[in-house]
C-alpha cells in the first residue's frame, strides 16, 4: 500500500498518508479537519533488489569523445 505526502492548503500542515487510492481522496487533515489536502511528489524509496545488480556491475559514465 502507498504512502502519500500530503499538505493542507488550509493550513499548511504536512502529513504520510498510508492508505489505497480510494481512502486517500477521503483524507483530511488531522490537524484543521480541512478536506483540502494536495499530494507533494517527492522521489521514491527502493529497498532491495531482486536481481543481484549492484551499482559495482552499472555501466561506466560515457566519454563524450572530445580531447
């Protein structure tokens, strides 16, 4: 299930929303009871890796072919 950071543009409070899509529309803030809270897109966290990569084994920067 995802987390949402949500921000009351009544308020300005911020605050993780652990819930499914559906209940995230339902939110209010638990600070003002505003219903006027805005998603913040932040990057996302990966934990782990199924494949085995490891950034040892990633590519080298490319040469841009000037000298």
């Amino acid at each position: 299930m995802p987390i949402y950071e949500l921000v009351c543009k009544a308020c300005g409070h911020e605050e993780n929303l652990l819930c499914s899509w559906e209940k995230r529309q339902e939110a209010v803030c638990s600070q003002c009871g505003s219903d006027g809270l805005t998603q913040k897109y932040t990057s996302i966290g990966i934990i782990g890796s199924k494949s085995g990569a490891s950034s040892a084994s990633a590519a080298p920067p490319r040469q841009s072919g000037f000298t």
